[in-house]
C-alpha cells in the first residue's frame, strides 16, 4: 500500500496539480494586495474619500467603523469587503482567461504546422520519367 501511495504521488499530474495550488495561493495573496492597497485606493479617492473596506451596513446600533461594529458583536453586513472581493475574483479570472488563451493559441500552432509531404523517391522520380518518355514516343 506505501508503494502504491508513493507511485501515486510521484506522479506527474499529482505533483502539477500541487504546484499549481501552491502557485495560485501566493498569486491570490498578490492580487488582493493589488486590490486592497493599490487599485481601490484611487477609486475610493475619486469617489469622495471612500474606503471601501470599511463600507458597511448596520443591522443594529450605530457604529462608525466595522471594527467597532466588530468588537461590540453587533450585526453588520460587509459589502465594501465584497466588493473588493468581486474586483479579486475578476482580476484572477481574467488572468486565467489570457493564460488559457495563450496555451490554446500555442497548441494550434503546433498542430497547425503539418509536416509538408514526402517527395518521390529517386527510384519513383525515374520511373515517371520513364514512363513520361514512352507516352511520349
């Protein structure tokens, strides 16, 4: 049973599939820093100073930030952080897409190239100009 664990984990498909969660938590961690501290930023600024992750809607009492509205356990709904969620998943989506894309241009690139068709051999190239010279006599 431990070789057949290890036959399976050695596998090329497990250990790209691992490399590419690992690879895809660390670019998660990017773009939410993209969004968080370089994109919203601006567009809270051109919208009047707006923070978007302190964007809240209080179900009970009255609290200036989700912080204080955190700590006191009131009920609140989040949707400055949603919205900054929704600008990730786009984000991450849309680099997927343009990586698709790209494999896919790639592959029928390859498969667009078919090798061009042997030519005739010396010996069918002398026969059909033996065969020529008759037809022609």
């Amino acid at each position: 049973m431990l070789k057949e664990f290890k036959e399976f984990a050695m596998r090329g498909n497990v250990i790209d599939l691992a490399v590419g969660v690992i690879i895809g938590a660390a670019f998660g961690k990017i773009v939410t820093s993209l969004v968080n501290d370089v994109i919203m930023p601006p567009i809270g600024l051109m919208l009047g100073s707006v923070d978007f992750s302190n964007l809240f809607l209080n179900l009970h009492g009255s609290y200036g930030t989700v912080k204080e509205a955190e700590a006191a356990g009131a009920p609140i709904i989040k949707y400055g952080i949603f919205i900054n969620n929704i600008i990730d998943f786009l984000i991450v989506a849309f680099v997927i897409f343009l990586m698709v894309r790209a494999i896919n241009q790639l592959q029928r690139k390859k498969e667009a190239a078919p090798p061009p068709p042997p030519g005739p051999t010396p010996t069918e190239q002398l026969l059909t100009e033996i065969r020529d010279e008759l037809k022609a006599r």
